[in-house]
C-alpha cells in the first residue's frame, strides 16, 4: 500500500437501521410493506403515480424523524482526518451521511430530499411532498416533478466517477449492504481487478461475502466505529 492509501466505500441500508429507518429486504422483500415493483419502478410511477408519490412524502418526512448513528458519525471522522483520497458511495436515499458531514459523499440512488423535473431535467434540493402536482423551480411548469430516485431498471448516478475511484482505490469496504442490488453489488470485484484490499462490514455474511478479502460480522454501529478507530491508529 503507498503512504497514504485510497480508501472507497459503500454503504448499504444496513448502516442506516440503527437510527430506525428500515431496510429493504429485512421484511421478505418487500420495503415498508409495499412491492418493489409497486414503487420502485418507473412502470410502477406511470401505473400509479399518486401511490408511488405519497411513498416516497412518507420517506422524506420520516427523516425528520432519525438522526445519524455512532457508524454515520465514524465515517465521517475518518473522512476529515483521511490524508489519501476518500470517497463515500451511498446506495441509500437518506440524508443520513449528509448530516454526519461529509465533502466526498456520492448518492449512486438519488436522494429522498430533491425532486427530479422530468419535463425539463433539473434536480433541485426538495424536502416537502411532491403529491399535488407543485411547480419545477427551474422551468417553473407544475405537474412534472418525480422524487429523485433511481428506480429499478434506470441508470445509477455518478458511475463514472465511481468506476475511477475504484480503478485507484488500495482499500474497498463495503458496509450494511445486501450485495444483492447491481451494480453496487459488483464494486468488490472492480477494487479486486484494481488489486486493492477489500472488507466487508456487515450484521450477517452477505451474498457477496465470498469475494472479499476479509468480513467482520454485527451491527454497524459497533463494527464501524471500531474499524475506524483501528484505521486511524495504524496511520
Ligand atoms: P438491503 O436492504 O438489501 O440490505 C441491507 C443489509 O444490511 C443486509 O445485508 C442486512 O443484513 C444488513 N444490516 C441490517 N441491519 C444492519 C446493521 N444494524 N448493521 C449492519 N448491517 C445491517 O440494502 P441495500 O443493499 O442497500 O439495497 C437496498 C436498496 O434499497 C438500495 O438501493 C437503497 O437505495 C434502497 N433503500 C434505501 C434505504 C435508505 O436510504 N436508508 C432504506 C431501504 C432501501
């Protein structure tokens, strides 16, 4: 590893849990009781739009609800005090990290807290409902704006990026995620062709435990923090 090695990591709902939000996959597949294909699916939004918006109002408006927990916080301390290159893929759409306070923070799912316009394209920072029909900010036509998400079947953010990241990166973790949503689910193996380290953190073996180098089991409130605590030390 060079002096200052490069660290990428992902994380997954599972980091988000312990501050109450839910996970995907805990109840049978389904996400707070409802069928992906019911809303996480563009085919789903046209179906039936006011379902698909009063799902993603109720998800915004719980985040007033939680606040981010003792391995949001870890990720963030490291970042601050990392001197190699740092860079936080996130799969979920809280604001859970943001709020824990990060600069290199990439939401490769969209977030709860911006809307999508999708008569003229923009995506604007939005924290009330986006049932109603309410204006575009930017274009200022009503009647277009769609929660900021990347449904099943369309193209994740900021791939680019994250695929050079990964291309330098020395070490990989992923964290609290399933391994079971592409592409996030492959980035193991990209930080492996790029021959970096790789660990996973997770409350149980995931199906991508195999590919990684090393995995550590339990709740990521306690693994995170700890992991961190170690990284920081060995500098
Ligand atoms: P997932 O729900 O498929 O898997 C969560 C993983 O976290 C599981 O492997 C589980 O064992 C683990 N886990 C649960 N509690 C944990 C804990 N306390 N500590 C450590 N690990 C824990 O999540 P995913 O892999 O991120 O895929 C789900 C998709 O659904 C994502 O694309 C995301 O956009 C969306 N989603 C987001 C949120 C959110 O923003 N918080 C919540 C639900 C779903």
């Amino acid at each position: 590893m060079s002096r200052h090695p490069n660290i990428v990591i992902l994380t997954g709902a599972g980091i988000s849990a312990e501050s109450g939000v839910p996970t995907f996959r805990a109840s049978d597949g389904l996400w707070e009781n409802h069928r992906i294909e019911d809303v996480a699916t563009p085919q789903a939004f046209r179906r039936n739009p006011t379902l698909v918006q009063t799902f993603y109002d109720q998800r915004r408006a719980f985040l007033g609800q939680v606040n981010p927990n003792a391995a949001h916080l870890a990720l963030a301390r490291l970042e601050a005090a990392w001197k190699g290159d740092f860079l936080l893929v996130t799969q979920n759409v809280d604001d859970l990290h943001d709020r824990a306070g990060h600069n290199q923070l990439l939401h490769m799912h969209g977030e709860l807290n911006s809307a999508l316009c999708t008569r003229c394209g923009a995506a604007r920072p939005w924290t009330g409902p986006l049932l109603g029909n309410p204006t575009c900010p930017a274009c200022r036509q009503p009647g277009g704006l769609r929660p900021d998400i990347v449904w099943f079947g369309e193209m994740p953010y900021h791939m680019n990026r994250i695929e050079a990241a990964l291309a330098a990166c020395d070490l990989f973790v992923s964290i609290g995620t399933s391994g079971a949503v592409y592409p996030a689910a492959g980035f193991v193996g990209w930080a492996r062709d790029a021959e970096a380290k790789t660990l996973e953190l997770n409350l149980e073996p995931s199906a991508g435990t195999p590919m990684f180098d090393e995995a550590r089991h339990g709740p990521a409130s306690v693994l995170v923090p700890a992991w961190v605590e170690e990284v920081l030390g060995s500098r």
